[in-house]
DNA sequence: AAGATACGTCAACATGACTGACGTATCTCG
DNA sequence: CGAGATACGTCAGTCATGTTGACGTATCTT
C-alpha cells in the first residue's frame, strides 16, 4: 500500500517481467520444497520395493477409485508402455485390482485392494506430517497463496484435469 | 483476525492434522505444477542434447559462480559419480569451465562459460515467463504465502545451504 | 610423515522414462 | 452389418539418470 498499481516487490519492472531474485527464489524453492516431500516417502516405498512411479499411479487411484487406465495416462503424462509395467506390478503385488468397464467394456477401471489402501494411507500419513507442518508454520493465508501460485503453473489445458480430482471422494 | 488460535481453514480439526483435502491439494497441486514448470525447458535442452541434470548443474553454477564440486553435490544431493559424468559433458561442449582452488588446490571451482551463461539465461527466460505469469496472476501476498510454505517443506538441516544461495549475485 | 580430505574414475546395475510396431476386443456410425 | 476408430496390451530396444563399491591421486592439516 505504498505507492500506486505498481507491486511492492519490484521498484521498476514491469508486473510482467519480476525481478530476478524473486524468480529464482520461486525455481529453488519449489525445487528443494518438491523433492524433499517426494523423499520422505522414499524408505516407505522401498520396504514394498516400489517406487515413485508406483506410488504416482496408487496416489491417483486412491483420489479417484474406479479411474480408467486412459485417464490416469492423462494424469501421469507417461506412456502407455511405462504405466503398463507399473501397474502390471502394482497388480502381481496384490496393491490394486481392475475390472471391466461397465459403460464401455473396452475400459479397465483400476481401484485399490484393501493392501493398497492400507499402503497408500500410511504414504499418505507420512506425506500429511511434512506438509501439515509447513502449512502450520506458514500459516493460513500463506497456504491460500502457495495453492494460487501454484495453480498459475498448470498450463490451462490442464487444470480442469486437475480441478476434477477435488470433490470426488477422500 | 477471526476466532482464536485455531486456523479457518479445518472446523475440527487440530493445527497438526489438518484436512485431507487441503493435504491432498498441496500434494497435487506442487506435482503438476512443479512437473509443468520444469517440462517448460525440455524442449530448449534438447536442442543441446542435454536433460534436466545438466540444467540443474547450469543453474547452481551460474548462481554461484566458482561453486567448489563439494557444494554442488550437496545442493544436488546425488553422488559424485553421477555429476561426474554430468559435469564432464557440460565441459565437453565448452558450457562450462573448472579452475583449481585459490585457497585449496584440491578443489575444483566451477564456472560457466560465455556460451554456457547464454544458455542458462535462454533457459531462465523462460521459466521466468511461466513463473512471472503465475507471480503475477496469484498476486504478491500469495507469492510471500507460497515462498513461506516451501521453506516449511525443507528440513532445518538444509535451509542454511538454501538460504544461502540468495544474496551472492543476481 | 601420517592421515584426512577433495576430487576422479572404472565397473556393474536399477529405475523409469522413451520410440516403434503390432495384436485384440469393443464401440460407433454410415 | 461392416469399416474404422478407440481402449488397452505387449514385444523389443534404447536412453537418462540415478545407485554401490572399490580404488587412485593430489593436496592439506597436524
């Protein structure tokens, strides 16, 4: 509230081109910020010899029970031959079980077994500690903002994909 | 500003265990967010024949110049066989150049060439762009916010050689 | 002079991604 | 009904990036 339309952080660049250290900030932040949380479900996954790609799928399937193997591609953005391995183990280890789709039998559903759900609850425990602690110790207004920056990231095409996982169920 | 110690956010729950929606939307919301921004600057490595481990390599060094080998592996945090042999295609192709310790000889320190300092700052480009348009539409007390949580997110341990990075240069 | 440290390097291996090609069951639509 | 599109599976080969373990050399510290 000091001077006019011109945002505090930056005396002299436009909105549209912020100043470098706020940039970079933002890069290593995210960076540190993303891969410290992925790490500390690291041993968890280990002890089932699972790992990151496995609990990507099992994350998603948890969000989102009965989801087709066409749209989890969509959400994973891999291909069809890399998410056939992981589920495939995911399956041989009793973590998820599919069925055929109702409307359109062409379709696998994928949903968890009670294995997985008890795997990716404790995953999920895990993950909820690390970030449950960040949001207390930013407080919440700070969560409302790291959810709208974040939001900006997620090209437009993209993000009634991801808007469509709330409300669903969990 | 509303009730008392309790956040708005979770009627019932405690500051510790928050709501496993507004967990599952962070979770969400730095993967595909955090996925989006680096996918921003595949295209350009590529072109160079190179993948995000050079790029990260290129970042730290060109944020601090003369970073000793030691330093980087710590901000990496991989082993130093695996930026061994990142570091010596980043020389290969004259992006970057090493020159013995002035006060340890046996350190390395790391620099980037005037080729290798073009393309860092090609690649900032345009991650400046993706990240200044989500800067800019979320609106500064959401980037505070969103800076605030990700320190949360990075052990005590780490947060001197994160915070450190900030100040050097520009 | 001995030991610690900073860095390099050889070798083998794991994970998780990719491309390309091809097969089958099922749905849709003219 | 039949042709073509779609959903999914799968074989085969490759690449990028990480890992462990072992060992070598130069340099610093004490």
């Amino acid at each position: 509230m000091t001077d006019v339309s011109r945002p505090a952080i930056s005396p002299g660049a436009s909105p549209l081109f912020l100043r470098e250290d706020e940039i970079r900030r933002g890069i290593e932040l995210l960076y540190f910020g993303y891969t410290r949380l992925t790490n500390a479900i690291d041993q968890e996954l280990a002890k089932q010899s699972l790992g990151r790609a496995h609990h990507r799928a099992l994350y998603f399937i948890a969000r989102q029970p009965d989801l087709t193997v066409g749209e989890l591609l969509k959400l994973l953005a891999i291909t069809k031959q890399s998410l056939g391995r992981v589920l495939k183990e995911l399956q041989e280890q009793d973590f998820i079980l599919t069925s055929p789709g109702v409307v359109d039998r062409r379709q696998k559903l994928l949903r968890l077994t009670e294995k997985g759900a008890e795997l990716e609850s404790e995953l999920f425990r895990q993950l909820r500690q690390k970030l449950s602690s960040a949001y207390v110790s930013a407080g919440q207004e700070s969560v409302t903002g790291f959810w709208h920056v974040l939001e900006g990231l997620i090209p437009e095409n993209d993000r009634k994909m991801v808007f469509d996982l709330r409300g669903d169920n969990g």
